[in-house]
C-alpha cells in the first residue's frame, strides 16, 4: 500500500487517482526518500537513547534520595515522578517506528511535540526529514 501525496490517505500501489480526494498520483520517486529513511533510522535512535537515559536518571535519582536518608516513601514518589515521561515517549517511539516502516507521513505536530517532549536532537531530525505528504 501506499500514501496519497495530497491527502495522505491509503490508497492502492497501482492506483492512478485517488478515491479519497479525486488527485491524480504521481509515480515520480523522489530521491530524498533514502536521506529522509536515514534521518528517520538516526531520530529513532536518539528517541530510544533519551527514554533509556531517563529511565536511567529516574532510578538513580530515587535511590540516591533513599541512600541519603530523604525516606523510603519520598525516594518511590521521585523516582515514579521521573519516569512519568516515559509514559508519552515509549508510544510516540513505537508510533514513529510504524510510520517510517509503512512509509507513512509524519506530521509536523508530531516532528514539534518530539522536540518538545522526547529528544531535542531526535525532533530536530525529524523537522529536517521533507514532507512527503505536500
């Protein structure tokens, strides 16, 4: 299957029009798809590595607030509040993985909220990666 360039919707790999939106497909292959795969494969990477290090950083910062004596009930509450970003990052990881290997769009809400919430370096990637869906 492939993805309408106007609407982005799913269409037929032999379709010449698209059912949802009447625009004719364009069979041209662009050759920022390899760099634009690439960039995807690199922000993945740098998605992954920023939740890993936050996992990491939540549970540091927990028992070293149990080691210092903070008590046993603060160093829990710090260490669930620490890793509540997981809670976001681990779906959007999982979401972008499936976009870049059905070779879906990513939307530009999603490229800024990576950037704001999950990795900088990772959104930034993203943000350099063209719109195939314009």
């Amino acid at each position: 299957m492939k993805y309408c360039t106007h609407c982005g919707s799913e269409i037929d790999d032999e379709a010449v029009i698209c059912v949802h939106c009447g625009c004719a497909v364009s069979e041209k292959k662009s050759s920022n798809t390899s760099n634009s795969n690439s960039l995807g494969k690199v922000a993945l990477i740098f998605m992954i590595l920023g939740c890993v290090f936050t996992a990491i950083g939540g549970v540091f910062q927990g028992l070293t607030s149990i080691l210092a004596n903070d008590g046993l009930v603060f160093g829990i509450i710090l260490t669930i509040c620490s890793l509540l970003p997981l809670a976001w990052g681990i779906p959007m990881i999982i979401s972008f993985k499936r976009k870049l290997k059905n070779g879906e769009p990513v939307s530009t809400g999603f490229k800024v909220c990576t950037l704001l919430f999950v990795n900088i370096v990772a959104g930034i990637l993203m943000l350099c990666m063209p719109n195939e869906n314009n």
